[in-house]
C-alpha cells in the first residue's frame, strides 16, 4: 500500500513540475503577444520585492529577458537578465525529462538534480550576479529615481 501511494505522490510531483515549467514558458509569451506598444519597458514591476525597496531581487527581469529572447532579440534578453535563455532552455528540459520519467516509470538526471556542489556552485553564481547588478543599478540612478520604482512615489 505505501508503495502505491509513493507512486501517485511522484507521479503528482511530475506532473506539477511539468504544469509549472508550461506556465513558465506560457506567461512571458502572451506578455510578448499583448506588449505590441512596448509597454514593457516602462510598466510597473510585478515583484513584490521591489515594489516595496525599489530595488530589483535575483529574479527580476527574467520575465523581461524571456519575452524579449521569444522575439528573437538575444542582446536586450541577456541584459535584463543573464539567466532568461537558461530559463528557457530549463523548462524544455524539465518537460521533456519528466514526460520520459512519467511514460518509462525511470528515473533520469538524479545524480545532477540532487548534487549539493552542483546547487552550492549556482547559489554562488546567482549571488555574485545580483551583487553586480545592485552595483549598476546603484551607480546608473538617484535614489529619487529607485523610489520611483517603489509603491512609495
């Protein structure tokens, strides 16, 4: 009996983990569908994070940078964010490995997926990247202008 119910939870994981990597894809795509103004650039942020400091967090404007690479414009993807096209390519991989681990009943890229060094290494990238970022964004505006980005205008 456990063994069953083991089965149905990792089946439902999958099959979230594949629903959320189709959202992933599906919302920064109507964004580019309904964006024909260039609204984008200039809209207000979504991220709670900075509505709130009006500073950007580690994953603002990988949105931004996934609409942007579905337009075809590489250079403006990688620089409201460096990780977008991996986003990208990180959801096609995950829908594609776990619609193979549901029809094999195998499991793939376990080794990789549960590596510590693997995970500590990207913790460590994403970091120094968004210390980098704070940086320039720092240095290229007033504080008057990172308010502006807040709720608090």
């Amino acid at each position: 009996m456990t063994s069953i119910n083991y089965i149905n939870t990792q089946s439902k994981r999958k099959i979230y983990g594949i629903i959320g990597a189709i959202i992933t894809l599906i919302v920064p795509f109507f964004l580019m569908l309904f964006n024909q103004d260039n609204h984008l650039e200039t809209d207000q942020s979504l991220c709670p994070f900075k509505m709130l400091t009006g500073f950007p967090c580690a994953g603002c404007g990988i949105t931004k940078s996934m609409v942007y690479l579905y337009q075809g414009n590489l250079q403006k993807s990688l620089y409201y964010h460096i990780l977008g096209p991996f986003a990208i390519l990180f959801c096609v991989v995950t829908i594609t490995v776990l619609t193979t681990e549901l029809i094999t009943k195998k499991e793939y890229f376990n080794e990789y997926l549960y590596n510590k060094k693997l995970a500590y290494g990207l913790a460590l990238f994403l970091i120094s990247y968004h210390l980098i970022r704070i940086i320039y964004f720092i240095q290229n505006n007033s504080m008057d202008t990172i308010l502006q980005q807040s709720i608090w205008r």
